[in-house]
C-alpha cells in the first residue's frame, strides 16, 4: 500500500527546568495583557505567590475538581468575563488542562456552555489564546485537541481544535513535589499513549518515532523518578516522554487500554493513569505483531513478553490495582459491554468484542 499521511503539531513547546518564569513574557508575545490562571486548590497559594512577580496574572479560578465538571467550566468563564481577560492559563494536571481549555473555548463570545457540550451548536469561531503548563508528567494534554468534561453523571471525551492550546511551556521542576504513586499512575499513561498510537489503527510515521523514543524514556526513568522524586534528570526525561506521548496519540488517538479505562474509572475509581495500565501489559500481549517486536528491538528490549513484563512490573512495584480482586466486586458484563462499544476499542489492531474482553479480563486473576 501506498504511503500516505497528513500530519499537524500547531503548538508552539517551550521546554526546560524553569522555564515558568518566561510565561509573563510569552502572555506578552501572545499580545495579550492580562490572562486567567487555570488550577486546582492546591496549587492556589502558588499561583497568587506568582502574581507578584507576573502582573499578567489578572484572576485566579483555583475550583477545579478531579473529574472536571461543565459548572467550572461555566464559574471560570464567568470569571473571565468579569475580569476582563484576553488569555487563559492551564497550571497543572489533566483536569485543570480539560477545564482550561473548555473555558478559552467559549469565553471569548460567551457561547453557551452547555450548548457547546452537547452538541447543540459549534463552538465559537474565535477563542482565547491558551497557554498549558502541566505540572505531572503522564497525560500530553498540552499537545492535544482534546476536553474531558463532566455534566453530571455524563462524561464526555470531545476532541476537537477548538482546544488546541497556543503554547506549551513544560517545565519539569514543576514535577519534583509529584507523589510517587502520582508518578507511577501519570507515566504509565505516558506509556499507554505512546503504544497505543503506535499500535493504533491510524498510525502514521512522525507518530510512530515519538512513540519509539516516548517508551524508551519510561523504560529508562520511570523507576527513577518513582524511587526518587527530587532527581531532576528522571523527571526532566519524564516530562519529555509525556510530551511526546501526547504527539504520539494527537492524531492516531489511543486504542484498546484507554477504551478500558473509562468504565475502569468510573465504576471502580481507578485514576486514569493506572486504569490505563491495568490492562495495557494484556494489549502488548493480545497485540503482539511484527512492528511491535521492532518498537521492542529499538529500546533494547528482547521483544514484546519483556516489554509486557517491565510494565507489570512497574506497576507491582507502585502497588497499582492489578487483577479482578483488586477491584472489588466486578460486574462483568457491564465492564465488557462498556469496554467493547467504547469508540476508541475501534482503533484496536486486533478486533475485541465482548467475549475477547471478558477472557482478558478473566485472565487478571
Ligand atoms: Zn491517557
């Protein structure tokens, strides 16, 4: 077959330890004046301490949730248009950047949230411009055109240009306070994008060398910086393994673990990071093929069982949830049906209806 692929990567990455500092000035070279900051409560009292030295900083919207919800999403816009900014700032994790994103999405024309997230009509035509700062090292969302929002018991993964962050400062000192289980759960999903776009049934060439040297930099440093939080280099490698997970996904998108990992989230309260990996040493097996063993052979691996066997083992190390008991009483039906008819199970290299997923699951004992 004739080779053939479109690829895109629009955000402009500025990386390296301290590079936060620069953010005053790339507002500026962004021509805005005065930005809203994106964060959760933790992060609060940091970002209020960086307004002295960043007078950008306008306002603060430090209410977002760990599954973030479509009313942030609304009380960040609100705040957006009382305080008359032209820019959104995203510090922190997954969440934070969803809401961030969403929020410079629609403030600029005040469109309707709810409208907005359910379809009912386009996004607005213009946006502000929007900066991601991640503070973990795992989700690529700063990279990526993708929103994970909540309306109530409704979830919705919408992946669309709209939320494309303008730039990407990833400054890696910012993921020294990181928890180890935090590190562990967010660099395996680093892991998951990585393979998952490789293996993904739209994978291109571009994708296909991130993903490469993404998997070799977990292999490499995800212990390291699991053991020891305060090593700079391991989380410096990190931060850029999870940078380039996220190109490795942005257009192949994932395959089967993540499909996996939203009933495994939402029935059984596993983190993303870690209900991604529950399944993904299984998929390296089930996938197995010719061009994994090449992914395998280029990180100095002796093939697909070792890579299937280095990420069980990162896992038991962090004491991650690993098989059916570990998550409690398990409907199986229900975690297979959901599983199967999620959308990116679809991107899976080998086809899995229901049955196959129940004997994989069966199989976690
Ligand atoms: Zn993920």
């Amino acid at each position: 077959m004739a080779l053939e692929f479109l690829h895109r990567q629009p955000v402009k990455i500025r990386f390296g330890s301290g590079s936060i500092k620069k953010l005053g000035e790339e507002i500026k070279t962004l021509g805005a004046v005065r930005c809203l900051v994106v964060c959760d409560r933790f992060l609060k009292a940091t970002v209020e301490a960086m307004q002295g030295e960043i007078p950008e900083i306008a306002a603060v919207f430090s209410d977002v949730e760990e599954n973030p919800q479509l009313s942030g999403v609304i009380e960040a816009t609100k705040l957006a248009q009382k305080t008359q900014v032209d820019a959104i700032v995203g510090i922190g994790g997954g969440s934070t950047m969803d809401t961030a994103k969403f929020t410079a999405a629609i403030a600029r024309e005040n469109a309707d949230a709810l409208a907005c997230f359910k379809g009912e009509c386009p996004f607005p035509k213009t946006r502000f411009p929007m900066i991601a700062v991640p503070t973990t090292a795992g989700t690529g969302s700063e990279v990526t055109q993708v929103s994970v929002i909540s309306h109530g018991r409704e979830k919705k993964t919408i992946n669309n240009p709209v939320f494309m962050p303008t730039l990407a400062i990833i400054d890696p000192a910012l993921t020294l306070t990181v928890p180890p289980r935090t590190t562990m759960n967010t660099g395996l999903d680093a892991m998951a994008h990585a393979l998952e776009g490789y293996w993904s049934k739209n994978h291109q060439p571009i994708s296909d060398l991130t993903a490469i040297e993404a998997v070799r930099l977990v292999l490499e440093n995800l212990e390291t910086a699991y053991r020891d939080g305060s090593n700079l280099k391991a989380r410096e490698n990190m931060s850029l393994a999870a940078l380039l997970g996220g190109m490795s996904f942005a257009l192949p998108k994932t395959a089967g673990s993540h499909a996996c990992s939203y009933p495994l989230s939402e029935d059984y309260h596993l983190p993303h990071g870690e209900a991604c990996a529950f399944t993904l040493d299984s998929f390296v097996r089930i996938n197995a093929d010719e061009r994994l063993e090449t992914l395998c052979r280029r990180v100095g691996l002796s093939g697909t069982d070792e890579l299937a066997d280095r990420i069980k083992a990162l896992k038991k190390l962090a004491g991650l949830k690993m098989t059916l008991s570990d998550l409690g009483e398990v409907d199986m039906d229900k975690l297979c049906r959901d599983a199967a008819k999620h959308p990116l199970m679809g991107n899976n290299p080998v086809p899995m209806d229901e049955s196959a997923l129940r004997r994989m699951f069966e199989a976690l004992q």
